[in-house]
C-alpha cells in the first residue's frame, strides 16, 4: 500500500476523477481517498510512480509521499 499527495483534488467529483483514473490502471485495486488531506491510499499491482503519473496526467499533479503503508 502506498501514498499519494493529489493536489487541486477539492471536492467529490474530483475525488471520483482521480479514483477513476487509479482503477483504469488497475481494476482490482483498493483505493481509499482522503479528499480533507489531499491524499489516496492505495493498494495495486500498478506502481505508484505509474499511478502517480496518470493522475497528473487527469490534471490532478500527484506526488508518491509513502510507501509501505
């Protein structure tokens, strides 16, 4: 499980954007959002840096801050 830092991530319909674009990389990944902290949680056969990298590339820039969590 990892930590993602998703900024401009502000309300619900960017939370859903943002999970979305985590599980079209992996569909069985489980994806926690903590939309006050900016951050997802996430457990997935993807990378972090390649899930990160999606998420940017959605227009949420998006910064792996922990691993193993």
């Amino acid at each position: 499980m990892y930590e993602i830092q998703v900024e401009k991530m502000t309300c619900g319909g960017c939370a859903g954007r943002v999970k979305k674009t985590a599980l079209a990389l992996d569909g069985s990944a489980t994806v926690n959002v903590d939309l006050k902290g900016k951050l997802i949680r996430l457990a997935s056969t993807s990378g972090a840096a390649q899930v990160a990298r999606a998420i940017s590339s959605a227009g949420y820039p998006a910064t792996v801050i922990g691993s193993g969590v």
